[in-house]
C-alpha cells in the first residue's frame, strides 16, 4: 500500500504540471499576403501607394542593367617616410634608398549611353587613371578607354567592347524638371554594387558652387555618396534626368547633378572628336545690382552688364559697347550672369545669333557669329596703383588725370585717396581706379564729374564705370 502510493503522488504531481503547461508561441508569425493563408497582413495600403511602390521597383529592374561600376588605378605618386626629414631617420632605418611610390585608386559609376560600348561618367572619376576596369550588371568585367573628358562641365566619354548585347539608358529633357517631382539615383556607394536611393529634385540651376567653370546643378536629396559620381539620376519613367556629380559634405540630403540637357551637347563632341568647343562672345561681363538698375533707370535687377569689349571679337564686331546690358541671347531671357556664360558656350561656333540689349534705356537688337573659345585671349590682370589727395559724397578724393594718361587718349577722375568707412571703400574702389563714367556719362573731367555726381544724388544712386590696371570694373553705391 506504501509503495501504491509513493507511486500515485508523483503521477498527480506530473498530471498537475502539464495541465499548468503554456502552449508553445510560434517563432515568428509569417505573411500569407500571397497564398491567402496564415496571419494577413498588419495593414491594408492604398491601391495608389502600392502602385507608387511597383513604379520604383519596375524603374530599378528596367534601368540597371544601363548601370556600370567603375574602377580606376591611377599613376604612381611619390610619398614621403614618416620621420623622413629626422636627423635620426637613417640612425633608425638605415640609408635612404630611392623614393617610394603609391598608385592611386578609385571607385565610381556610369551608365551606358548606346550599345557601341560608350559609357558616360565624370571627369574625376577617371582623370589620370593608367587602368579603367568598367563591370556590369551581370558580373562581367571589361577594360574602358578613355575617349574624350571636359574637366570644365567635368564629364568623360569611355568605351568598352563588349562581346554581349548592351542595355544603353535614356536621356531624358532636363529643363522640364520641376521642384518637389520624384529623383531616383543609382551607383557604386564605397563600392556597393547599383544601390538605388530616392528623393525629390531639391532645386534646379544651382550655380556659384565653386565645384565646375560651367554650373547649372540639380539638386536633390536622393542620398548620393563617394561612388556614386557619374551614376544616373533618374526620373519616374526612367530616363537619364542627370549625372551625379557632388555631395556637400557637411550637410546631409543635398547632392549634385549635372543636368542631362548639358550634358547631351558635352557627351555628342567628346563621341565625334575627343574635345569640346564652346562658342565666345569676346565681353567681361558682371552682376546688374539692384542700385544699377535704378541708376541706368531700368525695371529691376537682371541681364549682364558689358563692363568690356575685346577689340576685333564677335561682339565688337556685332557693334556690343560697354555699359550695354545684355538681356536676350538666342531668343533665350538673360537672368544673369551665369546663365549668359552656359548660353554662349553652348552656341555652336560659328552659328548666328539675335542678342537683344538695353543701351542708355533703348532696346537695341544686334546679331552676332560666335567665334571658338580656344582663340579668346586671357583675362586682364587687374592692377592697383597708388597715390595720394580730399573726399566728396562718396568718401572719395578724386583728381584730373596726369598728362601721359590723357596722351593716350584715356579720359575720367583718378581716386586718389577715400575714406575707410565711405561708401565707395565700402563697394570696393580702390586708390588708383580712373573712374571712366557715372550712370553711362563719360566724364571728361574734374567739373562733370562733380555735376554727374550731384546728378546722381538726386537719383540716390551712382553706377560708376572704373578702370583698374587693365580691367573695367562697375561698382554700384547707393548715396541715401
């Protein structure tokens, strides 16, 4: 009876413990989104999200075989021991031998422009590279060869000859993009094979960046990262909007691209000759001020100002002076500076142009051929010359011009000393400048220029024209 029970406790006692027993929790829980089985999905999207989210991926599978990875070894350099310049450098490692050397290296992106095996990508990317190894989307690796590079734009054009059947890209038509519209980039990232990120264009005709001769950048916030240069930057339907150029290192979400427009006419020249050849117009040009177009009497701000004319160019020719703001060329409205440089670059050399101006408050329409670039003569150096003498209303002491300057026919006021704190020290004259005119007037000597000046003071503004050394310069000075 003892041993019936000692055996009865323990098998309560173990039908009690599993009964209290949990039942076992799945691993984890699995869709059944597709079978129609299972757990459904946590949550129902729209039917327009869900077909925003298959445009992206129909793009990616689309477009990436158009996409290259590109890697360069570059030229040898010289590189310095440490502790090469120590006294106790050959105490420690012994005689000096010859100099070592490193060869440089570097990764970026491409994409193919048609099935000849021609491939777009930066300047950078390949500049100074001895070997060009371009893999494509199905693994295969192929040796580039450079074929042309406009470091001013900084575009390439290399080729590779591929024994299979190539997927070139699309160029899409870049003046049409507009703020907020969806960006998709794609490249090598620190060697990470065709990633694809998205954002919206963040603004366009981005200039002033310091980063190329000739700017006119998309910018966008589709994450783009060292690797990526010379990849694509894509609209939704896939077409080739840009061409990924640079990043601002110190702020997240705002990459570069070089407009797809642009980089058509580069890409055409560097394919039929290896080089590029940009048209020239053969005028400096500056910034027309607020305070300028007050003072020339114009509606606002806009257009370049003519501060200088080349002797025998096609805008001497075309009958273009100085003081003339340039506000149409090609048809095309002139808002600044900037804009007229790409507009004359991009004129293929020798076409005729219609160049609309605003001369002494008149519009004036000249026509003109650009001539090559390559022929255009080097900027002037600006001098500073040196003198001394009592101030005005501009803080400024002015005096006639010395005898050997109007022998050469030269005619103005030369600044002879000016206040620190006046306003024209503060727009930047300098002693030494002639000033040649004021608000268009030629001065011819002491007593019209301080009648122009007053002139100017009931106008509050003063333009003056200033001959510096070689250069002529506008400053614009408000006087109330």
């Amino acid at each position: 009876m003892k041993s019936l029970r000692l055996f009865i406790v323990p098998l309560i006692l173990v039908l009690l413990l599993s009964g209290c027993k949990k039942k076992h929790e799945p691993k984890y829980y699995e869709s059944g989104r597709q079978e129609g089985e299972r757990v459904e999905a946590p949550v129902q999207p729209q039917k327009d999200i869900l077909a925003t989210q298959q445009a992206f991926t129909n793009l990616v599978k689309v477009v990436t075989p158009s996409v290259v990875n590109i890697s360069t070894i570059g030229k040898k350099k010289m590189v310095q021991p440490f502790f090469e310049f120590s006294p106790f450098f050959d105490d420690f490692f012994g005689p000096r031998g010859r100099p070592q050397y490193k060869r440089e290296s570097s990764l970026g992106s491409g994409f193919i422009l048609n099935k000849d095996g021609y491939i777009v990508t930066n300047d950078h990317v390949v500049r100074d590279a001895e070997t060009i190894r371009v893999k494509l989307s199905n693994e295969k690796v192929y040796t580039g060869k450079v074929i042309g590079s406009d470091p001013k734009t900084d575009i390439a054009v290399i080729k590779i000859s591929a024994k299979e059947s190539l997927s070139p890209a699309v160029l899409g038509d870049s003046d049409k993009l507009q703020v907020g519209q969806w960006a998709v980039a794609i490249g090598n990232p620190f060697g990470l094979d065709r990633t694809v990120t998205v954002g919206v264009i963040s603004a366009t005709g981005r200039s002033d960046m310091g980063i190329e001769t000739y700017e006119d950048f998309i910018q966008t916030d589709a994450s783009i990262n060292p690797g990526n240069s010379g990849g694509p930057l894509l609209n939704i339907y896939g077409e080739v909007i840009g061409i990924n150029t640079a990043i601002v290192a110190s702020g997240q979400g705002i990459g570069f691209a070089i407009p797809a427009n642009m980089a058509k006419q580069v890409v055409s020249q560097l394919i039929s000759k290896g080089s590029v050849s940009r048209g020239w117009l053969g005028v400096s040009i500056q910034p027309v001020t607020e305070d300028m177009a007050r003072s020339f009497g114009l509606p606002g701000a806009g257009g370049a100002l003519v501060n200088e004319v080349v002797a025998g160019s096609p805008a001497a020719k075309a009958g273009i002076q100085q003081g003339d703001v340039i506000t149409s060329f090609g048809g095309v409205k002139v808002k600044d500076v900037r804009q007229l440089q790409r507009l004359v670059a991009d004129t293929p050399v020798g076409k005729k142009v219609d160049v609309e101006l605003l001369r002494e408050g008149k519009r004036v329409k000249v026509t003109l051929a650009t001539a090559p670039a390559e022929n255009a003569p080097q900027q002037p150096q600006r001098g500073n010359n040196e003198d001394n003498g009592q101030q005005d209303l501009l803080g400024l002491s002015v005096q006639e011009l010395p005898r050997e300057l109007k022998a050469r026919g030269m005619s103005g006021v030369r600044v002879v000393d000016l206040d620190p704190d006046g306003a024209a020290a503060e727009s930047g004259i300098q002693r030494g400048d002639v000033i040649v005119s004021v608000n268009q007037k030629k001065v011819k000597n002491l007593a019209e220029y301080y009648q122009m000046m007053k002139d100017a003071e009931d106008r509050g503004a003063a333009t003056l024209l200033v001959k510096r050394g070689n250069a002529s310069i506008y400053f614009s000075i408000r006087l109330r």
